[in-house]
C-alpha cells in the first residue's frame, strides 16, 4: 500500500531529511504541521512552568511592527541559511536552529528563573525542524517567507485587539529597529552572494 508524502514526512524518524516535495502548497501544509505542534509545546509549557515555578507568570515583551517583521528573515538567515550554505550538512543547521530557540527563552524583562519565556521557547523548537529541512529541501525563500508571515499575523492580532501594538520603537529601540531592517538587508544580500557562488561551484 502506498504511504502518501505527507505521512511519510511528518514521521519524526524523517525529520532531519529533505521533504519528499516542494511545491508551494505542500510546504504550506509541513509549516502548518509543525506550527501546530508548536502551539501545543507552548500552551504545554507554560502550564507545566505555572504549576510548578512559584509566581511564574507568562512573560509579555511589546515588540515593534518593523522589529516583528524583520525578525523573520533575519533568523532564518543568521540560524539556518547562513550555516547550511556555508557548510551543507545539517548538523550545523541543526545546531543553528537549536541555538535559535535557546535565546527565545530569554524574550523576557527578568532573567529570573521565574521569569524565564519557556513556553517561547518550547514553541520554537518544532519550528527548527521545518526550516532545516525547509532549506536543506533548497527552499530556504519559503522559511523566510513562512516565518515573516507567521510573525506578521501575531502582531495583526496584537494591533487589532488592543494589546500592545508599537509600529516603531523609540529611543534605543528605535536605533535597533533601523539596526534590524540593515541587517536583514545584508544578510540577504549576503546569502544570494554565497548561494550564486555555491551555484557555479556547482555544490547546489
């Protein structure tokens, strides 16, 4: 009996290899999958951190719109493209994607254990599966793409249901603003360099 694409590859025993397709469509259908599982993982932590780490509250830390938007591709270039394209293999995907998902557990104002962003972080960790085999899989566009959307639909929801909505920062977070929009600028550029090189190298 025929075992469809999708089956195949949400079997976590496939989740460091290539996807068996890369259509649009079908890659749309791997990022919902593995945002799913995140949702969960989130929801799962910060319960598990609620019951069991004394007053623990659910850290909240407003964002920029320009910040938020540019976190996208400036992660998925700095963790996960920058790293396969300069070695290939993906363990240093890997490890640039567990590295990712680390830091997100300092998206806090206090680095007190009882302040600690764990369901943020718990809710990265399937995404570090679906960008390394998203680039791995030479759709590394998609990733950035996947991911900026994603971010621009939190802070869609943030902006219109009253919550904290900053479209851009001020003071020393306006200087990072402009810092961020620069480095997405670079490193893109610096990825189609590296890419365009690999390419007559004939590596990719």
């Amino acid at each position: 009996m025929h075992t469809p694409d999708e089956m195949r590859d949400i079997n976590p025993r496939y989740w460091l290899a290539r996807y068996r397709k890369t259509s649009v469509p079908y890659l749309i259908k791997m990022g919902i999958f593995y945002l799913a599982i995140g949702i969960f993982l989130q929801q799962a932590g910060n319960t598990v951190a609620e019951h069991v780490i004394s007053n623990y509250q659910i850290p909240s830390v407003p964002i920029s719109v320009i910040m938020g938007l540019t976190s996208g591709p400036l992660e998925e270039a700095a963790f996960f493209g920058i790293p396969f394209y300069f070695s290939g293999s993906y363990l240093a995907v890997l490890a640039g994607g567990i590295t990712w998902s680390l830091l997100h557990i300092f998206n806090t104002h206090s680095f007190a254990l009882s302040g600690l962003a764990y369901g943020t972080m718990f809710f990265t960790v399937p995404h570090i599966f679906f960008s390394l085999r998203t680039w791995m899989s030479g759709k590394g566009w998609f990733a950035i793409l996947f991911h900026t959307a994603w971010n621009a639909i939190i802070i869609g929801i943030q902006c219109t249901t009253g919550s904290s909505c900053i479209p851009v920062g001020s003071g020393i977070y306006f200087v990072l603003d402009l810092l961020s929009i620069g480095a997405v600028i670079f490193l893109i550029i610096t990825l189609y360099k590296i890419r365009s090189m690999m390419k007559q190298n004939n590596k990719y």
